[in-house]
C-alpha cells in the first residue's frame, strides 16, 4: 500500500451466518479473518454469542488477546439461545438499537457468508453511508465466489441506473482478509452533493444514541 494514506482502523465489526454453511471453506475463512483482526491489533464488534460463523471469527480475534465487544438483542439471551459470548456483552432491547450501537462503535464493516440477517445488517450500512449517516467502510469478504450473484446484482442496479456509480463505490469486496482489511484502510468516502446535505439530529435520550429521522 505504499503512496496511499491508511485510515485508521481500531475496531471491525464484522456481519455472519449463526450457521457454519455447507462449505468448510466458509469455517476455516471465519477464523483466519479473525487472525487477521487480532493480529493487526484491531478489536471486534459482532452480534454476540457463540453459534456459527460468528462464533468463529469472535474466538480467534479473542486467542489473539483482541476485545471482543457482542452487541445482543435480550430477546436471544432466553434459554441461552446463542450461547455465551466471547467477550463483552452489551444488551439491547431491538434489532435496530444493536445495529445502530454497532455503526456507532465500530470503524469499519465486514460481512462474511450468512442469511438474510447478514444482507439486512450489510445493506444497511450501506444505505447509512449512501445517505451520508457514516462514512466508515463496508466490505464482503467473498469466500469461494459466494457472493458473486450479490455482486452481480448490484452492478446491474447500477446499469438500470438505480445505484449511482458513486454509491457502487461504498461496497468493496476482496477475496482474501488481508486483501479486504487493506483495501478498507485505504477506503475514501466519496459523499453525494445533495445527499451530504442531510441533517441527521442526535436523540434525547440518555445514551445520545443516534436518531434516524431526516430533518427536510
């Protein structure tokens, strides 16, 4: 990366399946992603628990002596649901609070294989970042081609003009962890005009965490 400026990355959140997938390729890329946090001494963010791809990545940032911060709904703490999380665990009373805790804690995104939780949490930030609500980088880390049909999908929303170039620009994606963890240090936030005129107002609440309602 010589002759580009790297940005500053102390914590990734990271977006997975609770489930392992049919591919082993998937486990092994989980933990070798969490090798890669923990080495580059940056900590982790993710939803908590211990199930999955989550509980993968989470375990091999923590073997590398990295915080491990799980941001849980109460709702999967019932019976034990997930399994315990490795590391702290913060809880929260909706989806929406954790993912907005997340986007507030975190430096910077990832999303590895996972189901429709995964894609609903990654497409959020996106659509956060597009509107200028953050600005922190969002990649996938596309394990043996797994989301090349995803990719695909939203070049052709752009060719159908329904994503603007600029904004094909905040989903970044590499193959490898190390190629992705380098390829989000080096992430430039490109704002639209119009969109960067928003005003987004923090809540009256006792966190000051931050409310979505677009002030026109």
């Amino acid at each position: 990366m010589e002759g580009v400026s790297v940005r500053k990355i102390k914590k990734i959140c990271v977006f997975c399946g609770a489930n392992s997938g049919k591919d082993v390729a998937f486990v092994n890329a989980a933990f070798h992603l969490g090798e890669v946090i923990g080495k580059r001494k940056i900590d982790l963010v993710y939803g908590g628990g211990k199930l999955g791809l989550m509980g993968c990545v989470s375990t091999a940032v923590a073997q590398h002596e990295r915080q491990v911060l799980g941001i849980i709904p109460s709702a999967f703490t019932i019976n034990n649901l997930v399994g315990e999380t490795c590391g702290k665990e913060i809880k929260v009373a909706t989806m929406q609070e954790r993912l907005v805790m997340m986007m507030e804690l975190s430096d910077a995104f990832i999303a590895l294989p996972g189901g429709f939780g995964t894609l609903e949490e990654l497409f959020q930030m996106i659509s956060w970042a597009q509107l200028s609500i953050h600005n922190k980088p969002i990649g996938v880390l596309n394990i043996n081609g797994f989301f090349n049909g995803l990719l695909s999908f939203v070049d052709h929303a752009v060719k159908q003009e329904f994503i603007t170039p600029r904004a094909r620009k905040i989903l970044i994606s590499a193959t490898t962890a190390d190629e992705l963890v380098d390829k989000l240090q080096a992430f430039r936030f490109e704002s639209d005009p119009a969109l960067s005129k928003l005003k987004w107002s923090p809540s009256s609440s006792q966190k000051e965490k931050l409310d979505l309602t677009l002030r026109l």
